[in-house]
C-alpha cells in the first residue's frame, strides 16, 4: 500500500499533514451553533406574546384602544392648555344673564340675581324689578380661568349684605362658540349679553320690532307678561307684522266708526305694521311706521285707535320718533317672551 503524500500551500511535497486553519476545526462549529442558539432565543424572548384562545384578536383590539387613548389624551391636553390660556379681567368685564331655557333661544329669569356685572371697580347683581346691589371690589385674582373677586360687603338697610361671604368666585369657559360665566357661589351658569351678543343671535328685524314696541309702550314688566301668559294658557304673545307698499289704501273709519278704504288715500312710502295678537283683541297693540334711518321712524296714527276719518288725516298727524336703544338684556328678554307671526 502506497503512502499517502502530503503538500504544502505551495504545492511541494512534504512528508507529514499541514495544520488546519483554525475555522475548521470542530471547536470553531461548536461555538457558532452555540451562538446562533443564543441569538435566536433572546430575539424569541423580545417578540414573545402570550395568546389567551379565549380572547382572540385581544391584541389588535388593545393597540387600537392604546391609540384611542393617546388621541384622547391629546385633545384632553389641548382642551386644558385653551383653558389654561392667559386670563385678564377684561376677558370677564360685562353683563351676564340666565336664562328659562336655550341660551339665547328663551327669555331671561327674573330671579333675584339673574343678571349680573362686572365692571373695573365694582360687582352688581339686578334684576327686572330694579333690585340692585351692588359691591366695591377690593381685590381681584385670577388663577388660570378662575376669577375671585374679595367685595366691600356693605350692608343695606333693606336687603342685608350685599355679599354674605364677602367673596364671589367665577370660572370663565366655553360651551361651543358661546362664552360662559359659571358662578361657583350660585352654582349657575351666565352669558354674556352686550350689543355684540344681541346682534349676533337675534334677527335685526326682531331687535327693530321690539325696540319700537318698547318705546311706544314702556318695557314690559312682570305683571304685563303675566297677564298675556294666562290669556294664551302659558304660550307665548304672538306679534303680527304684515308689510305695505307705497300706494297701498290707508285703512281709516266712517262716521259709523266702521274701518273703510273708500276715500283710495295710499301710503306715501313703504310701511310696516306691528299688532299684538290675544284671545280677546287682535289690536291690542297696532303700530304702523315707516324707517327715517339714524334712530328714527315716522309713526302713522291707527284709524281703529284714533277714530281718524279720512287717510289724509293719518298722513297729516305722522309723527317722527326716536327709537330708544334699550339694554341689550331687555330687548334679547322681549323677543324671548313672544313668537312673531308674518303675513
């Protein structure tokens, strides 16, 4: 048997077996696949999740839930950081009222202090009924949204302590685009009411129609929409608004008192009538006017009313009248007390 010949790198001849490199020795596989079982057990444990087969897609559902959260949390952040937002007084200066119902959609409460002011030196609650107390503010502070106001606390005569505690606290925030005052004290919530509320929430032509009747007749008073809820049953007093042109026949009585067309007498410009309607009269309240501008109206005398016999007499006695702009509180509680009807 012939001997087994052995070569160098060089591929000469040599007479005993080469040492072998080191990674391919036995050892060296040793340590590799010892490595790679390291390696895949560590990567396993990182990753490992234990499955309940109770609770199917359980995992999906928390991570949907985790980002519901997050989100959540998010809005809830940037809920507090508005909220948290640099508060001044001015921010809560001005007349504030309750209402019976939908703000802004219902008329105000006639409680004992339903409406109140904040002004730079001093703290008033009022009503309808010209119960007034008002109180010198001593200090302010403001935390956050939170006003406290320390009062003077003067004592009445009549009615005590215009502040029992001496101390009233608000907190100011929103309830979708509308502002909100929430007395602590009262535990009620208050609204702002300024000529920039009124004209934001309130038709122009309703403010217009309530302005008028209130100048003509005088702000309503408790007993006066009293008297019209028990007439309706507690529904609301209906305003009738009907619309003249130019030309159109003056109504105006004959010598029976009768109303009649006959004499052909028209308008000499566009008018607008005004009537309230109850179950006993429909004229109970009749204004017929036409817009000057500038604050003022021509009123035309009712015929029915002042038992007027001929048109020309209703044009000749029009009067030109000045119509009195009114707290915005008093016209917002006017049209919240009544439904105007249009023909």
């Amino acid at each position: 048997m012939s001997k087994k010949k052995y070569y160098d790198e060089h591929n000469n001849e040599i007479r005993s077996r080469p040492p072998r490199p080191f990674y391919k020795k036995w050892w060296f596989g040793v340590i590799i696949v010892f490595c790679v079982i390291i390696g895949i057990y560590i990567l396993g444990s990182k990753n490992k999740v234990e499955i309940d087969p109770n609770n199917l897609g359980a995992g999906k559902k928390n991570n949907k839930e985790e980002v519901e959260i997050k989100k959540t949390e998010i809005i809830e952040t940037e809920e507090e950081i508005v909220e948290e937002k640099k508060y001044s007084y001015e921010n809560f200066k001005g007349i504030y009222v309750t209402f019976e119902g939908e703000p802004y959609n219902s008329s105000i409460k006639k409680g004992m202090s339903d409406l109140i002011v904040l002004e730079d030196d001093y703290y008033r609650t009022f009503n309808r009924w010209d119960y007034d107390m008002s109180s010198t503010i001593l200090e302010k502070k403001i935390e956050g949204n939170i006003l406290t106001l320390e009062l003077d606390s003067a004592e009445d005569e009549i009615w005590g302590l215009h502040s029992e505690s001496g101390t009233e606290q608000f907190k100011l925030h929103h309830d979708g685009d509308k502002k909100v005052l929430y007395s602590v004290k009262k535990d009620s919530s208050f609204y702002p009411m300024s000529k920039q509320e009124l004209e934001t929430y309130y038709s122009q032509s309703e403010i217009d129609y309530a302005r008028i009747i209130m100048t003509m007749r005088g702000v309503p008073s408790l007993d006066f929409w009293e008297v019209f809820s028990s007439e309706y049953d507690g529904d609301k007093p209906i305003i009738g608004v009907s619309q003249m042109n130019k030309g159109d026949i003056i109504r105006h009585t004959n010598d029976d008192g009768a109303s009649t067309y006959d004499d052909n007498v028209g308008y000499p410009e566009d008018v607008t009538e005004l009537y309230l309607r109850n179950k006993t009269r429909q004229d109970e309240i009749s204004y017929t006017y036409s817009s000057i501008g500038e604050g003022y109206i021509k009123i035309y005398p009712v015929p029915l009313n002042h038992a007027i016999r001929t048109g020309e007499e209703v044009i000749n006695q029009a009067e030109k009248k000045y119509i009195e702009p009114f707290e915005p509180f008093e016209v917002a509680d006017f049209i919240g007390r009544v439904e105007f009807y249009y023909e």
